[in-house]
C-alpha cells in the first residue's frame, strides 16, 4: 500500500509538474510566432597574407629567371657570336659556366637554336635571411629547336618531350637576385 502512494504521488507531481508548463485555455494560447533563420553567410576563407618583402623578393627572382633565359636563348641563337651582356647580369657561377660550356658545345658542332622557350616558374622558396631561392618550372621547347647550322636539320635528341621539369637556385649577388644553377630534369615531363 505504501508503495502504490509513492507511485501514485510521483505521478501526480509528474502530472502537476507538465500541467504548470502547459496552457490551461486552448483559446487563450497565443498564436506561435514566427522565426526568421537568417541564412549564414559563408565564411571566407582567410586570404593569405604574404610578407612584402617576400613578395619583392620572389618578383625579383622570377626577373632574374626570365632574364637569364631570355639571355640564353640570345646567346644559344647564335652560338660563334659573343653572349648578352645580359647574361653576366641574370647568372653566375654554375648557370652562368652552363651557358658558356653550351655555347661550346654548340659551336663544335655546328648547331643553333631556333625560336624561344614557354616559361611557367613558380618560385617554391624564399629565405630572406640566407638570401637563396628556389624556382621550378616546366619549360615548354616546343618551339625552341636545335638545328645543324649548316643544313638546317633537326638536332634535337630522340624521344625527348619537349616539356621538361627544370629547377633553378637563385641567391643574391652584388645587391641583386640572380640565378646561381639550373637542373633540367630530362627525365621528367611535364
């Protein structure tokens, strides 16, 4: 018997506890009021910010590496003249020593290149405090040619794509970015 009480009180706090919450008038119960669910607008993806002298840094590096490559391909143009100032301005030590054995080369065996390179450099590093970079790029010689001076045929290696990874060191010299090596990755198309 005590236990049917506790039961029977348990529910009736139970009942009395929803009756509190629940209108006692249907007609007295206000009609709901709407709710506006304002849409969320998108949340913006942080653009990076990048360190201005970074960004100068990585201008004057790609300069460096388009005006290495421009003066390159002046010089591998035309192989017996003397190579572009520009030349001594964009490279030292081992791009500036490539180019030279190049030209080298190309004059023992009579070869020039015609046309000009497709350019596409992204510099991957800058370190500011040692004052080095990296630069890759997938240089397209599609129509960039080698051919025997003499003949006009077609010096170009077999089976060679003429998309090619090539890799670039840039550092700083006398107060300016210039390119110190090249890698090309004859190996790996792009």
């Amino acid at each position: 018997m005590a236990r049917a009480s506790l039961v029977l009180v348990c529910l009736l706090t139970a009942a009395g506890s929803l009756a509190s919450c629940s209108p006692g008038d249907a007609e007295a119960d206000p009609s709901p009021t709407p709710t506006s669910v304002k849409p969320s607008s998108p949340t913006a993806t942080p653009t990076p910010t990048i360190n201005p002298e970074v960004a100068a840094a990585q201008a004057a590096i790609l300069d460096a590496y388009r005006g290495f490559w421009a003066a390159q391909t002046t010089a591998l143009g035309d192989p017996v003249a003397e190579p572009p100032a520009e030349l001594a301005v964009h490279a030292v030590d081992k791009a500036f020593a490539g180019v030279g054995e190049a030209l080298f080369e190309y004059r023992r065996q009579g070869i020039v290149m015609v046309g000009a390179p497709t350019l596409d450099p992204v510099v991957d590093t800058v370190e500011l405090a040692t004052s080095t970079a990296h630069v890759t790029d997938c240089v397209d010689s599609s129509d960039w040619t080698p051919i025997f001076r003499d003949t006009g045929e077609s010096a170009a290696a077999e089976n060679q794509s003429p998309r090619l990874v090539v890799e670039a060191w840039a550092i700083v010299y006398d107060g300016r970015w210039v390119i110190r090596e090249t890698l090309i990755h004859r190996d790996r198309p792009c």
